[in-house]
C-alpha cells in the first residue's frame, strides 16, 4: 500500500500532533497549581506501587488487576486533557471512575458479577457528581456542547473543524477529576496493600497526599468531608 499511496508528511494524523503539543503547552501553562497536585499523586501512586512489586499473596483478589488495569490507563488520560482531547478524556475518565466505584464495591462485598458498579457521591466522594457531567462531554448529546468542542472561528471564516483546540472550561474540571481519581486509587492501593502485604503508608505518602488534598480543597476541586 506504501508503493500506491503518495508520501505526504502533512497528513490529518501529523497536522493533529503538532496542534496537540501546542494545545498541552497551553493546557499546562494555564493550570500549574492543578500539575503540581497531579505530580504529588503520581509520586504516591508510584510509591505504593513500588512497595507491592515481588510480594506475592495466596489468593488471586480482582482489586489487584482492577488496579493495575487503572494504572495502564494513568498517562493517556492526562495526555487526552491537556492535549485537548475533551470528549475522549471524559470517557476514558468515565471508565476510571467505574474503576474506582468496583473496586468500593468488591471491598464492601456488594458487587454484581456481569452488572456496571453504582457510582455515587457516597462511596467516591468529589467524584459522584462529576461522573454524571461527563456524560455531556462522553456522548455526543448536546448540540451546544458538540458545537463548543468542535467549532472554528478565525475573522470570516467559521465551522466545525477536527483541529484539537485548548478549551479552559473543559480542561480544568477534567484535570479536576484526573487528580481526585488518582488520590482515590492511592487510597484503593494503601488498604488493599496493607491487607495483603501489611505495608504500611510512608509519612513522606501521607505528607505529600496531605499537601495536595488541601490544595484540591482551596481550589474548590473537591469539598472536605464533614466529621
């Protein structure tokens, strides 16, 4: 096919991938504080995961490969936001959030073999809410927002174009949720770890988790939970 088909490196796929780094630069230049909280995530994520690796456990637990399942998943979903990748970045954080929901489900022993987890405000807290908002991104529902995520205007000229572009209203509150989502699965792994392997949390974890709740928290990202 390669013999057939003219060599053009200005392709729809190559014009995509220039206009995505400059769109991430716009992205990450506009939301340092929320960066910041992410790293802190993945800095815990990545300590509980070091923590479990060559510990071995006599039970198969389906947490662990829902687990790992998610962690395969942690870097498209960030590059799908901040590459301005709205619709695919709220169905892929849809499908994390089902994650998350199953594996609350499995620990409370009230999952349905074959059913979809119940995502609610209760059992995922800052997460429950923004499960159903995502539907308006996910699911090409709304004319208002297709038209908000696909739609060019530049002097006279105006239209639906494919060209990734950086929209703040959308790439904030998905960011949002890429960082409440990580701290929930910190969470998921610290228990589970715990259980299974007894490996206890570091303070230089909780330290770090700390740090980044309460910056989520002054952000309005997420509501603290009342005692």
């Amino acid at each position: 096919m390669s013999e057939i088909l003219p060599h053009d490196e200005h392709t729809l796929i190559d014009r995509h991938r220039r206009l995505s780094m400059k769109v991430r630069q716009l992205s990450e230049a506009a939301n340092p504080r929320l960066l910041a909280v992410r790293e802190a995530a993945i800095y815990s994520v990545t300590i509980k995961d070091n923590q479990a690796r060559g510990k071995t456990y006599q039970q198969p637990d389906d947490r662990m490969y829902l687990i790992a399942q998610y962690m395969l998943g942690i870097d498209l979903s960030y590059l799908a936001i901040v590459d301005g990748l709205y619709p695919q970045a709220a169905n892929l954080q849809k499908q994390q959030i089902e994650t998350l929901a199953r594996l609350e489900e499995i620990t409370a022993d009230t999952h349905r073999e074959g059913k979809p987890p119940n995502v609610n405000q209760k059992s995922l807290p800052g997460l429950g809410r923004a499960y159903g908002k995502l539907n308006d991104a996910a699911h090409p529902s709304k004319r208002e927002v297709i038209e908000a995520l696909n739609h060019f205007s530049s002097g006279n000229v105006a239209g639906p174009s494919s060209d990734p572009r950086f929209i703040q209203e959308y790439c904030e509150p998905l960011l949002d949720n890429h960082c409440v989502c990580l701290m929930h699965l910190w969470r998921q792994m610290a228990n589970l770890f715990e259980l299974k392997f007894d490996i206890r949390n570091t303070a230089e974890e909780e330290r770090v988790l700390e740090a980044a709740i309460k910056s989520l928290i002054k952000m309005g990202a997420i509501t603290p939970v009342k005692p």
